[in-house]
C-alpha cells in the first residue's frame, strides 16, 4: 500500500451535527425565546433523561478502548468478534475513519465480507440521538453492505445515516435543515410530490457540507409511531412558521422497514458503479414497458405489487366507474396523469430499487399507499420476477441476507426477527 499514513482523528474534527445543545446552566427564559417553544420543550426534556440517567446506578467502568495498532489487529483477525470490537470504540471515532480511507481499505482486504459490513455500517451509523436505536440499525444496514467496494465508496463519499428521534422533524437537525427552503418545483420546503419535507420520516441523500446525509427514524427501529408533535408546522432557526401544520400519521406496517428502504436509496446513488446503475435503469424501464397497455397494467410484476389496482375503489364505483371503465380510463392517461394511481416502487427508478431492495431483504410488509395492493416480499419473490444480471447484483449487495424471519409467502414467522416491530404493550413515550 505504499505510503499509506493515518492521524488518529479527534473528537475536535468532528463535523457539527446537533442544532440546539442543552445549556448546562441557562437563564431559561431566554433560551426560551432565543429558540421558541417546541425546541425548548424537547430541549427541556432531554435534560430530564440526562436527569433520570444519572439516578441509575453506576455501572462498572468501560474497558480502555484499544489503541489504533490494537483495534488494527483485532479487525483484521477473522476469528475475534467484530461487534465487541467496534463495541470498545467510540461512535464519534468510528464515523472519523472516511478520512483514513487507505487504513480502511487494507482493513476491507483483511476482514471476512460480513464482519467489514458491520464495520462499515458502524463507520456511517450517527446514533448520537437515538443511542437506543443503534443496535437495531447496525443490524439492518451491515445486511446491506456486504460487497466492500460499495461500502467503501460509501465510507469516503462520505455517506453518514443518523437515527431522527421520533419527537423530532429531521429538518430541526443541521444535516437536514436546507431541506426547510429546498424547492422542488411544489414550493420552498416540499417534496416533489407536494409533502413537506419537515414531515417526511426517512430520506436519503441529502448533501451538506462535503457529506451525504440519511435520515433514518428512532420508531422504525424500536416500533410504535412517531410523537404527534413531528407534524406541527416546520419552523425556522428563529421560530418563525415555514410551513403549514401536516396531518399526523402513525408508525409503519410491522415489518416494513425504511431504514433498509433508505439505506438501499444510498447504496444506489452513492455505493454503485455507473454501470450498475445503468443496469438498474434498463431493469426499470423494461418493467414499465412490460407493465404499459390494458392487459399488463395490472400484472402483478413490481415490488409493491401490479401498477395500479386491477379493482375500482368503493368511491368510484359510487359514482359509477366499472373496473373496467376505470382500467380503460387509466390507460388512456398519460404516464405523468397515472403515476399518482401507481404503486410506490414503480414511480421513478430510485424507489424501483429501494422497494426491491427491501423487498430481497424481507421487509417489504404492508400495502402500497396508491394501489392498497400487498406489497411483494422475499428474495424468492424477486427471484422469480427480475432478470438475472439484476438478481446476481442484488446476490453480491446484499448476500443473501434476510432482516426479517418470513415465510415462502413472504409473510412474518411468528416471534421471529422482525424489523419495526409492534411496540411492546404498555410501554409508552421516549425510548
Ligand atoms: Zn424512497
């Protein structure tokens, strides 16, 4: 490797993630002003946490965490455990290692696939928020990072996925406030298909300074849904309303997971080769050419199952659409006209591969939110519906890894493992 060097990096090089910091003592009154009410609130109650925490008892003190030439060795010896290994380092240190990228690529040489994508995943994951999610997530995306040239075009981008706690809009944190007067042709602050970013649980590929950042969410790890507070109107660093208050929605479908859904978004914009994505694109656009005209609209042949609902909802057929007078109005539309009846997966090629994705990992639970249709699930599935050359790729991304225990249906194992999992009963508020 020639001259490869490294600096131990520090905790001072460490980019600037959190907008508000508690006050260890504060004139309150102020801070509430200086920040406005909501802020103050959640800021109000992290201190009480800290406070709980610090009636625990006292557990014993952590080891030394290894010297640079000890974590070295132990990395790069296959037979020792890599998650107590990465456990004795600090989160802050691991997401330091993309500025050592010659050091990591020799560890990537040396260490088993699967034991270099726990690595990487602790390398990207920011849990700082939510350090009870961290588990979970590291799970979920070392599922997904097992081809180490992915994973490391990913650690140097530098590609960082922070856990969003579920009282909080990912737009209150710094990596994701441009998102406030980002416009996407429906407005400052709005996605492309008119949603207000500061609402939106989960997104990916999101630039900030020289970083690409994701948004993952604290209740699709732990289960249960977001704290109703996410959906108040967005508001600016000074407390000023940007945006109009949103409906409040609850959690995901148990065992749908768009940690990997989002993560998948970022494997496909920054872990694949051009050519990859080439093959992604052609993979895409031969499914919308085999799903076009009256008879294939309906074929069951997308992640989230057919292109648009074979059957007229209730609310047509009260005003007297047949299934077939829909289908054949459907099919009139232009491309553009129809999407808004189309399935989630089959709207543009980044969700054809994050739903397929998800859908190869086994957690693609749930119905589609246009067509109400079961959503697909199981490498078996994807298997059976996508050419080879996109399944050999899929086989080389994610090895066979599976998130969720699912049966030949697709369907969750009883008591298996489940990504977003019901939320355990009785247990309420901040996990
Ligand atoms: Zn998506």
């Amino acid at each position: 490797m020639g001259e490869y060097t490294h600096a131990e990096p520090t905790v001072e090089d460490a980019p600037r993630r959190r907008v508000v910091t508690p006050p260890a003592t504060a004139d309150l009154t102020a801070v509430r002003s200086a920040i406005g009410n909501r802020a103050f609130g959640s800021l109000l109650r992290r201190q009480r946490v800290a406070r709980v925490a610090s009636h625990k008892p006292r557990r014993p003190a952590p080891r030394r965490p290894p010297s640079w030439p000890e974590l070295e060795a132990a990395l790069a010896d296959n037979t020792k455990d890599v998650k107590a290994i990465v456990g004795r380092v600090r989160e802050d240190q691991l997401n330091q290692m993309w500025k050592v990228p010659d050091w990591v690529r020799k560890l990537a040489a040396a260490m088993s696939p699967e034991r270099f994508a726990y690595l990487a995943a602790a390398i990207m994951l920011d849990s700082s928020h939510v350090p009870a999610g961290r588990k979970e997530a590291l799970r979920l995306l070392s599922a997904m990072l097992h081809d180490k040239e992915t994973a490391l075009r990913m650690i140097v981008r530098p590609v960082t996925v922070v856990i969003v706690p579920r009282d909080m809009q990912p737009t209150e944190l710094e990596e994701f406030q441009s998102l406030l007067t980002k416009d996407e042709g429906k407005g400052p602050g709005k996605t492309f298909d008119g949603r207000q970013w500061a609402h939106v649980r989960g997104f990916s590929d999101v630039t900030y300074g020289i970083g690409v950042y994701v948004a993952i969410i604290e209740e699709n790890l732990l289960g249960g849904a977001p704290d109703p507070k996410v959906f108040e109107a967005p508001t600016d660093d000074k407390g000023n309303v940007i945006g109009a208050k949103g409906a409040v929605v609850g959690g995901l479908p148990v065992g749908f997971s768009n940690t990997t859904h989002e993560m998948a978004h970022a494997i496909f914009r920054q872990g694949l080769t051009a050519e990859e994505r080439k093959l992604v694109t052609r993979c895409y656009q031969a499914k919308r050419a085999a799903t076009s005209g009256a008879g294939s609209l309906v074929a069951n042949l997308w992640p989230d199952g057919p292109r648009i609902n074979p059957v007229a909802p209730k609310r047509w057929k009260d005003k007297g659409w047949t299934d077939e007078t829909r289908l054949r109005y459907l099919v009139g539309l232009s491309d553009d006209a129809r999407r808004v009846y189309e399935n989630y997966s089959s709207q543009n090629v980044d969700e054809y591969f994050a739903q397929l994705a998800n859908a190869y990992v086994g957690a693609n639970l749930g119905i589609d939110g246009a067509t109400l249709e079961p959503r697909n699930n199981g490498r078996d599935w994807v298997a059976s519906k996508e050419p080879k050359e996109m399944l050999d790729l899929l086989d080389r991304l994610f090895n066979h890894a599976t998130v969720n225990d699912i049966d030949a249906n697709g369907e969750l194992k009883a008591r298996g493992r489940c990504a977003n999992p019901p939320r355990p009963p009785g247990k309420r508020g901040r996990t």
